[in-house]
C-alpha cells in the first residue's frame, strides 16, 4: 500500500493536470514547502571570536567577580559581589563578566538585567551553585534563579557550570509526594526579551525545575550546551522555548526527567541540528492550549538527533479545549534506541490531577514532515496520531520511516489523521486518511516506472 502512495505520489507530480488539479495541488505545495523548509541562522548575530579574549589586543575590560568580593567556596554567599560585577560589566563597554576557573560560587536567585553597553561577554569558566534548601528561597523570585534580561548582542561562553542543585525541590514536588501542593519552582538559566545572542559550551545541571528557558527573545545561537539531571527528577524540560523566533540549537546533549527540548507558544523558526536526548521525555512542542488558551508554533526543523531509552522521540502534545496551531514542521534524520513513543501527536494530552473533557476546540496541527526516521520503539504503537475529532490533523507526511521493536510487531495508530506516507514506510502509513486517496491511486496506473525520476524531483537539502 505504502508503494501505491509513493508512486502515486510521484505520479501526480508529473500528471498533475485536468479535472484533479486543484485538488492534489494542495498537497503537492504543502509538501514542496515542507521540503524547502529552512529556518536563518541568526544573521545578525557578529561571529567574535570566542578565545582569544584573554590575550586581548582588542582591549577588553575584564570584570572578575572576585575582585567584588566573591569567595567561590560553594559556602560563602556570592550574590552580593555578582550583582555588583554585573553593574559594573553592564555599564562598560567591551567588558567581560568573568566567573573564573576553579572556584564554586553560591549564588542566589538573581536578576541580571540590561541593557547593557556594547559587546559583552559573560564567561563562565567555574562553577555557579544554587542553595539547596526550597525553604529559603527568596519568596519574591519563586520562578528564577539567574534571570539575564534585555540584552542585545550579548555572548555567553566557558567551560563552566551552573549547578541548581535542586534534588530537595525534586523531593517537594507535588509529582513525587502527591500530599504536597503544585507548586513550581526556579528555572536554572533564563534568558529573557533578548536578541542576538550566543551561548557556547556551558554545562547546566540538576536544575530545580527547567534547566535553560529562551523566552521572549529574537535571533539566539545556542551550541555546544550540555544538560543533565536524573531521568526521575520532575518537570526538570533541558531547553525551553517560548515567545522567541529566530532560535538555533547545535549540537546540544540533554539527559533529564522531562522533555530535553520543549517549544511552546509564539516560537517560530527553530532549527536543531545535532541533538542527543535521553534519558528525558523527548523532544516536544507543546504543551499547547491549556485552559483554552492560544497557542501558534511555526516552522520548526530539526536535522540529526539521537535519542536513547526517552519516553516519548518526536512529540507534539496539545490540551483539549485549545486554539491556534503548529504548522511547517519537518524532522529528519533521527535514530532512536528504545523509545517508548518514537513518533506521536498527542492532541489529548493532560498533564493534570482531574482527567481532561473532550472538547470540540483543538490546537490544529497542519503540515509536519517525517524523514529518515529509524531504530526501535519499546511499545508496539510506534506511530501514533492521535488527533482531536474535530480539529483533525492534515498534511502529516511520512518518508523513510524504519522503526521496530526488538520483541515483536510495531503498528501506527491514526486518530483524525489526514497525510500520506511515500518511500519506504514502515509501520504502514495506511492509516493516514486523505480526501484525495481515491484519485491519487487512479493516477498511480499511468506511472509505474517513475521511480527513478523521484530524486529529480524531490529536493532532500535541508
Ligand atoms: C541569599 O539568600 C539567603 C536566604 O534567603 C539570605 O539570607 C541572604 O541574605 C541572601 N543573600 C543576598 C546577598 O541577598
Ligand atoms: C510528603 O510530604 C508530606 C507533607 O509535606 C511530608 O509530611 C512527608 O514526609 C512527605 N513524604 C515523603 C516520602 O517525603
Ligand atoms: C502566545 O504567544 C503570543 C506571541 O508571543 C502572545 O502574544 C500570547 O499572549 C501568548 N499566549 C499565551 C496564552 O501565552
Ligand atoms: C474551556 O471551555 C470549555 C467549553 O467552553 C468550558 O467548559 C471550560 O470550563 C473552559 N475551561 C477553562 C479552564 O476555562
Ligand atoms: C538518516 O539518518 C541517520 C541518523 O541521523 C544518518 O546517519 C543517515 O545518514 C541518514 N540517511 C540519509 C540518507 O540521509
Ligand atoms: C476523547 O476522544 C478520544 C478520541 O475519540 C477518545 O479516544 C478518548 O477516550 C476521549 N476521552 C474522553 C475523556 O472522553
């Protein structure tokens, strides 16, 4: 079956012509613009160079937290000397806010805000810890722990590492002890209506609740990032993005108890190239459409990941009784190893303590690609397009899928789900409706032998 829509496929591209024209059109354009789906790479950001900012020709102001005070015996409270070397790195040109090598500085909930004068540089070469005890946290920052706000054309760098040190905050939460309250908790490293910014090569961990948050912020290159926190600690997401366009992941290694990647709300343009994940939850959008609220995801790629023993692979995850949609998504080149969930929208999903109504409002799914998706699947249901009843799924597209599962048969489920699947595919895409199914098999009599023409006429750059 799989083959009668692959050549189909091809079919209509070559005898899309008379009365079908406009009817297959649609689906020929929805795919040639997955396809050529590309998402810019920060132009503005200045490529500087990252290392040669210590034998400064190019007379950098250095900003070193100890010389404000700091300790970095993991004991002494540092806040204090970083909220003063911050004020003064802000304020001065080509300065560099330096935490330096070696040292462990314990730092408290901290707002880090700009603008700031030209070319910053944050280095973070040591190690930045946050105290332990969710009891004594400041009552007036129950979401942060360093917040950098409203900077342009800032770069964060170093071998160094932010440490939230939040196994207690773990401990407290309402998914691990059910007779505590949902509370929330700090995310790590937050960055906040900014743009043009870069972030190389640091190491965050054991955050109490979020590791890394790009919110509000335009034009952002991270790469290089490493994340970890036990695969059992909750609602601990690696990278989360919300309200930002213009984002680039790079290689980035994420082990953690939630998603390792999250895209929620007002994110457009998002590109990940190189990205490991597990243990974790996968790599979302969503959630989307809480409490009926509007949510809109857009033009999203993801190129070469790797994921191993994650709960969910490639997810997309929407509440019932939403609004707004996700639409030009496309996933390539992805191996999965015992994946739980390798493929699945979940337009029924919640994540609460009361079970969620069926509504007739959806958060609509529209245009998302799946190519050269391959490894093993730990449930049988390795596909999964569980779409609302009246917001249905349209122009999910399947190409190159091998998953399998090591003891036994592998299925895709449909629910509402309208797309096509072409190359080899596999478990079977049969389950994907189309409205133009019937004709476009009637084409496929005329074009047996087109296969080989298929690279001709289907571009796979990214
Ligand atoms: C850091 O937090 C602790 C505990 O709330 C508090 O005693 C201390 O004063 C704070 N440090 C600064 C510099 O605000
Ligand atoms: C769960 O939380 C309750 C109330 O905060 C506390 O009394 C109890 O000791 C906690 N249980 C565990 C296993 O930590
Ligand atoms: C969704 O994102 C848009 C654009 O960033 C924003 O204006 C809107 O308030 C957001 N809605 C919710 C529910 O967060
Ligand atoms: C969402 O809308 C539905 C249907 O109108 C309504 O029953 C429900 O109470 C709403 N939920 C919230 C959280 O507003
Ligand atoms: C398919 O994806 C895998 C894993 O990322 C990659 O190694 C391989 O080169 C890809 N194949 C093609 C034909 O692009
Ligand atoms: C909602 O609808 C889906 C699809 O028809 C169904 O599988 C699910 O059981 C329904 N959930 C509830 C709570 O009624």
């Amino acid at each position: 079956m799989e083959k009668i829509l692959f050549v189909c496929f091809v079919g209509l591209l070559i005898v899309a012509q008379g009365t079908t024209e406009s009817i297959l059109s649609e689906d020929i354009s929805v795919l040639g613009e997955l396809e050529s789906l590309d998402i810019e790479e920060g132009g503005d950001i200045k490529p500087l160079d990252y290392t040669s900012w210590m034998s400064e020709s190019d007379n950098k102001v250095l900003v070193n937290v100890d010389g404000f005070g700091a300790v970095g015996d993991g004991v002494s409270d540092d806040t204090q000397a970083f909220v003063d070397a911050w004020k003064q790195a802000c304020s001065t040109p080509k300065s560099v806010f330096l935490v330096p090598i070696g040292l462990r500085y314990l730092v408290n909930a901290t707002r880090f805000k700009g603008p700031c004068a030209d070319k910053l540089i944050i280095q973070i070469d040591g190690t930045i810890v946050a105290p332990d005890e969710p009891n004594n946290w400041d009552p007036k920052k129950p979401r942060i722990w360093l917040d950098f706000s409203d900077l342009n054309g800032v770069i964060f760098q170093g071998g160094g590492v932010i440490d939230g040190c939040g196994s207690k905050w773990w401990a407290a939460s309402c998914k691990r002890n059910k007779s505590n309250p949902c509370k929330g908790a700090p995310n790590a490293l937050t960055i906040d209506s900014s743009s043009a910014v870069k972030v190389k090569g640091l190491t965050i961990r054991n955050s109490q609740q979020m590791h890394f948050v790009i919110s509000r912020c335009e034009s952002v290159r991270l790469t290089d990032i490493q994340i970890s926190a036990p695969g059992d600690s909750p609602n601990t997401d690696g990278i989360h993005i919300t309200g930002s366009t213009n984002v680039v992941l790079e290689n980035c290694k994420i082990g953690t108890g939630d998603d390792c990647v999250s895209i929620v709300n007002g994110s457009s343009g998002i590109k990940m190239k190189t990205i490991y994940c597990g243990p974790g939850h996968g790599i979302s959008i969503g959630s989307l459409g809480k409490d009926n609220s509007t949510g809109i995801v857009t033009k999203v790629v993801l190129d070469t990941a790797f994921l191993r023993e994650t709960t969910n692979g490639l997810r997309i995850k929407t509440w019932q009784g939403g609004s707004g949609y996700v639409s030009s998504v496309r996933y390539q080149n992805v191996r999965m190893e015992d994946v739980s969930n390798p493929i699945i929208i979940d337009q029924f999903y919640c994540d609460s303590t009361v079970t969620c109504k069926n509504q007739t409002s959806a958060v609509e799914i529209n245009g998302i690609m799946y190519r050269n998706i391959t490894g093993t699947s730990k449930s049988a249901k390795a596909m999964k397009f569980a779409c609302s009843n009246t917001v249905p799924c349209k122009h999910i597209v399947l190409n190159n899928i091998n998953l399998e599962k090591k003891d036994g048969t592998v299925e895709t489920y449909c629910n509402s789900a309208m797309g096509f699947g072409y190359g080899y595919v596999q478990p079977s895409a049969e389950c994907l409706t189309s409205t133009d199914k019937d004709i476009i098999i009637e084409q496929t009599k005329d074009v047996e032998n087109a296969k080989t023409s298929r690279e001709d006429l289907i571009h796979t750059e990214l």
